[in-house]
C-alpha cells in the first residue's frame, strides 16, 4: 500500500512544485516588474550582488526553504540555467542557426533555409 501512495505522491508533488514554480515567476514578473521567465528565488540570486535589497530577500527565501533545502537561490538559479542550456541544445539553437554564427539569423526561415 505505501509503495501505491508513493507511486501516486511523486507525480503529485511535481505537479505541485512546478505551479509554485509558475506562481514564483508570476510573481516576479507581476510585482517585481522582472521576467516570467526567472523565479523570484533565481532572481534573488542574481541582484544579491547589486541590490542589498536583492540581497535580504535572498536570506529571507533561503531561511524560508531551509529544512528542506540548503542554499536554495542558488539551486534555484542553477536549475534554471540547465533548463535554459537544454533547451537551446534540444532547438539546435548554439548549432547553425545559434548566435554563435555571427552574421546568420537566430532562426531558419520557415522552408529551413537562413
């Protein structure tokens, strides 16, 4: 029975944890006038260094992720960057079309010509 449960938990938890993730970026975007694409924790990790602002909120969300996870912010980030990486790898985005290719567009025509 408890394997049963535990089958069905994880799936719910993902769940669970990428709408706070969705919540988090709606957040930034909304009230912090940031990007929907970064978490507010993600953020808090990049301004710390510019902001003492940034900073203290940081702490804040760190102490308030801390029984379950430890420097949380940076986590945050990281995890955000491998995302960012993935995708731009699974779209060939650093391949022909990428940026890395100065003087061709970021992305093929429709017929997949530049």
């Amino acid at each position: 029975m408890s394997s049963h449960v535990s089958a069905l938990a994880r799936p719910l938890l993902r769940v669970v944890a990428a709408a706070a993730a969705v919540a988090s970026r709606a957040v930034n975007a909304v009230f912090y006038r940031g990007s929907m694409h970064q978490s507010l924790s993600a953020r808090a990790h990049v301004e710390q260094g510019r902001d003492p602002v940034w900073a203290a909120r940081r702490r804040r969300i760190d102490r308030l992720f801390s029984l379950c996870e430890e420097r949380h912010c940076a986590n945050a980030w990281a995890d955000e960057v491998y995302r960012a990486r993935r995708t731009l790898e699974m779209n060939e985005a650093t391949g022909p079309y990428g940026p890395s290719r100065p003087g061709l567009p970021d992305t093929p025509d429709s017929d997949g010509t530049a």
